[in-house]
C-alpha cells in the first residue's frame, strides 16, 4: 500500500512539475531558508537543523506554485552518531498581501528520504504550515519565515530501525531570504508626448496643444474651468479654492494687503505678535504665528512624467516654505514622497525616494541648511485614497511635509 502511495506522490510531482514548466518564469523567485527541527517522539532525536529551499512561480495574485526540498541532520540521544532526511516535494500558497508584508497558509506533499541507523528508506510525506513575509528595501529581495508540520508516512524511524514505530509529524521553523531569481518585469517606457499636455501622441486627437491648456481624455482642450468661481480659469489660478466673494487679482490670489492688514500672512495670527511671518498656506501655527509640530501634504509639488525634476510650479511653493524656514531656524522638516500603485512596488519606492531627495535638494539650494532635512520614500505603501480611480491615483501622488520642532 505504502509502495502505491509513493508512486502516486512522484507521479503526481512529475505532472505537476511538467505543467509549471509551462508558466511564464518571469514572475518566478526562490527561497533559502535555515531549518530548525522539532521531531516527532518516534526519532530516536529530539531536535535537528537543517535546511529548505524553495523555487517558485505565482499562478494567480493570491495563489502560488512552489517546489521544496528540505535536508535535516538529527542528531541522536542515544550516542554520538546521527540520522537525516532528504525530502523534494509540491506546495501551494494561499497569499494575502497588505502593503509591504504578506502572510500566507500552504499545503502540500513530496516524497522523503530517511536515514535511520545508516538504513535508508524512502515515503510519501504531507506538509501544512503558515509563515509572513517582507519586502526588504533592495530590489525584488525579501524576508520570510515559516512553520511547517510535517507528517512522514515512513514507519520505520524509532530507536531500532527494523520495529514499525509508526510515522510522525516533524515541526520545521525556517527562517531566510526571498529573491525574484528573473527579476521584476521591465517598465516599458511611456509613449511620447510631444505637446505635454498629458496625452499620449498616439491618442492626441489635437496635437501642439499650447503648455498648460487643461484637455480631455484625446488631448483635446477642455472649456476653461473656474472651480472657485474667483474669474480666473484653474489653469492659470495659483490660489485655488479661493473663497467665495474674495476679489483677487491675475492670478487668483487676493491681492497684497494694504498697510494695516492684521494679518499678512493669513496664519491667524495678528501681525503685531505674529513672531514668524510669511508661514506657507495649509501650515498650522502656534500663538505667535510659528510652524507646530505637523504632517502637511503637498498634492501640488509636482514632477516631471516618471521622474523626480520638480516643475515650475512645484518650486514656486518650495520658495515660499523655504522663506518660512529661513525665519525659523528651530524647525526641521523630514519629506516624505508617496506614489500611486500604477509599476512594480520597487520602481515605485525608488521613485519615491528620489522625489524627496529632489525636494530636499532643492530647498538646500535655497539657503535651508541640510542637517535641517531628511527624506524618504514610501511608494504605494502609504495610500490615503484608493488606487482604483484615477481620482483616488492622484491624491496619493504627493509630497508630505512632517514638521518637527526642537
């Protein structure tokens, strides 16, 4: 019976073996992990180590393919020698991802050879376990860790290897790393947009759109809007959401105070005891008009298309937070960039942390001294909207500000 058992393992592993071979690779990763053994009271051991690797392949966003073997020396208590095992086998994996870790439950079954008292003997074995994983900050490397039960259906593995002692489960803890063996597939580079409008030449129905025009969704230019019913079109509007009834000027922004505004700044903050003035819009103060402890994000410090070169506009809003630093020497200031999940999770952190470092060198290049900032990344990890609407996409595309105070 044992003999059919096996035979249907291996023949089940040469099928299912044949059809991975028939998966897309590019996707595919492998794992070397140490082992840690547990045995079951049947060995002639009481623990072991080892290890496992693994090599596998994603068949869907939440079920994995993978092949294992595992090798483990069990020392024995009985005297100075020791017995070992050899396994290959098949594993599926239930995954489920949230932001950098995953967790996940598998299952599967494989063959073992064992080595009791230099007698070898080979059976089906079954596996189950459950384990956690993190993407590390390199490139398409993780962490992992896991536990496995498993039950070796050979009954031949007590004190004296010609007594059926019956088989066992042994606990495996394994502990090690995770590579994308392929590597991650490449970004194909984005279409030309001659005009930068936003629209992909090949879709522009209305080339040689001139800068700035607002289109739709073929490039062509949508009627002015005038969100905040201020008079001046979004496009050219450099104060947004101006309320209602405010007069403003060219360029939508209320025109400069004249000599006894209590409040240049608009801080809240009256002039005579406004100790910080020229505080950026959207930054809480304190009693006398200073920058408190706070994470501001910034959805219109932009960048280029894919990469980290600020705009125009982007700087014109780092020059008025640069000023307030100026004045406020206590303050300093970590940047954070965060994207959207359009790209691969490492081309999206790596963004990320170049688009800060882009921020920081540019305030730096203002006068703000650089041991008063510090930047980093966090890609897709951090959304605060969702990434299934483009709405949703371009609220998590921003710069965050987190003001400290000594």
């Amino acid at each position: 019976m044992k003999k059919l058992v096996l035979a249907a393992s291996m023949a089940a592993v040469a099928h299912s073996v044949s059809a991975f071979e028939l998966l897309d690779l590019s996707k595919a990763y492998g794992a070397g992990m140490f082992s840690y053994v547990e045995t079951n009271n049947a060995r002639p051991s009481d623990y072991g180590t080892g290890f496992q690797l693994v090599a596998g392949v994603p068949l869907s966003a939440h079920l994995n393919l993978e092949a294992t073997s595992f090798l483990s020396y069990l020392p024995r208590n009985t005297d100075d020698t020791a017995d070992g095992n050899l396994g290959l086998g098949l594993d599926l994996l239930v995954i489920q991802r949230e932001g950098k870790w995953s967790s996940f439950l598998l299952g599967g079954f494989g063959a073992v050879y064992d080595d009791v008292s230099s007698q070898g003997q080979t059976a089906p074995y079954v596996n189950l376990g459950f384990g956690l994983a993190r993407a590390l900050p390199w490139k398409n490397l993780s962490v992992r860790g896991e536990v496995r039960g498993v039950y070796d259906f050979n009954d031949n593995l007590g004190y004296d290897p010609n007594v059926k002692a019956g088989g066992g489960i042994d606990l495996r803890f394994n502990l090690g790393l995770v590579y994308g063996l392929f590597g991650q597939e490449p970004v194909p580079p984005p279409p030309a947009d001659t005009d930068g409008d936003g629209v992909a030449d090949p879709s522009d129905q209305c080339p040689n759109t001139p800068p700035g025009t607002a289109v739709d969704a073929v490039g062509c230019p949508l009627p002015p809007a005038d969100t905040d019913g201020d008079g001046v079109v979004d496009t050219l509007d450099q104060c947004p959401d101006t309320p209602a009834g405010t007069v403003v000027d060219a360029r939508g922004c209320p025109p400069p105070a004249p000599v006894g505004n209590p409040d240049l700044d608009g801080d809240g903050v009256l002039n005579e005891v406004d100790q910080c003035p020229d505080t950026p819009k959207g930054f809480k103060v304190d009693g006398v008009g200073c920058m408190v402890e706070q994470t501001v994000a910034l959805q219109s410090v932009n960048f280029e298309f894919g990469s980290d070169a600020l705009t125009a506009e982007a700087k014109a809003i780092l020059d008025g937070i640069a000023k307030s630093l100026a004045a406020q020497t206590a303050v300093k200031v970590q940047v954070t960039g965060h994207t959207d999940s359009l790209g691969p999770q490492s081309y999206n952190l790596t963004l990320s942390q170049k688009r800060a470092k882009s921020v920081i060198a540019y305030l730096t290049s203002t006068g703000v001294a650089a041991e008063r900032l510090s930047s980093e990344g966090e890609g897709e990890f951090s959304p605060i909207a969702s990434n299934d609407t483009e709405e949703g996409r371009a609220k998590n595309r921003r710069v965050e500000f987190k003001i400290l105070t000594q």
